[in-house]
C-alpha cells in the first residue's frame, strides 16, 4: 500500500477529468489525449489508461490496489501461443533507457497479452516523461508505441485513483 500512498500524494497535481460511463467491464471516468481513463472494479477499483494502437495492440498501464503494484499489460492477436499463467522474460525501452522484467501470459477475450507489475513508483512516472516504449522478446521486437499524452494520462490515472478512496 506504500506505493498507492506515494502515488496519492503526487495526485495532488493531476489535472481534472471527466465523470464516469459503463464500457466493456470497465468503467470509463474520463479521457486524456489519446488515452481512455478506467477504473477496474477487479482490481480494487484501480484506475488505468487504455488505448489501441494501430499495430492491433491494447495497451493498459494502471493501478492494481489488490496487490498493490502498477502494471502494464498488452493484448494482441497477432502475438499467438502465449500460455496463461506462464512467465516470460523480456526486455522493453523507455526511449533509450533499458529494463528487464518478466511478463505473465495473460488472455482477454481470447486475444493473448502480457502482463508486467511494478512497485516502483519512479517507474510509474518514468513511462509517463517518455515519449516511446519498445518491448522485446527473445531478442525481438514485439512492440513498439508512440507515448504521446501518457503524462497527463497518467496524472488523470493518480486523480481518479484518488477519488475511488
């Protein structure tokens, strides 16, 4: 829960945002930039950013206040026979800066994903000051997206979490 709290306390600068709509099992609270604000009533009502790509890929980087933990979770057709439940190792780049983490094989749908937590607050705001994220597999490139508007999408993600309470 540390992490939530750090996270609400730099809500304090988040810029408002739109009131609440029902939408795919989740509840849309607002829009930013390019990005749809929700909250996940499966994860404590942990707010996230969610938007597509033209890759086919959804992408979403939230609040899991279950657990705890940030995430990032990409879903994909074309990605194909990803194991649920499965770990993967990967690589991914904010820009020029490189991590390696682990992703859980996950499915939405039907339509396979990985999902990545994080408990580093310095992480959460490192995804928001960016401006691309590539992530990798066994050495190839599995995604690549532009990160235009994630700071503001992002402070909007601290305020609605800060209204769920």
């Amino acid at each position: 829960m540390r992490f939530f709290h750090i996270l609400a306390a730099a809500s304090l600068f988040a810029a408002p945002v739109a009131a609440p709509v029902s939408a795919q099992g989740l509840t849309k609270w607002g829009a930013s930039d390019y990005w749809d604000v929700m909250v996940d009533e499966s994860l404590g009502n942990g707010c996230l950013i969610q938007g597509e790509f033209v890759d086919g890929s959804l992408v979403r980087i939230g609040l899991d206040r279950n657990k705890g933990v940030g995430y990032v979770t990409v879903f994909n057709e074309a990605w194909g026979d990803i194991e649920e439940g499965k770990l993967y190792p990967i690589s991914f780049t904010l820009d020029r800066q490189s991590f390696d983490g682990e992703a859980r094989g996950i499915y939405l749908k039907e339509v396979p994903g990985a999902d990545i937590e994080f408990d580093n607050v310095d992480f959460f705001m490192s995804i928001a000051e960016r401006q691309t994220m590539t992530m990798f597999y066994d050495g190839s490139e599995v995604l690549s997206i532009d990160l235009t508007g994630t700071m503001a999408g992002l402070a909007a993600v601290l305020e609605c979490q800060e209204e769920q309470g």
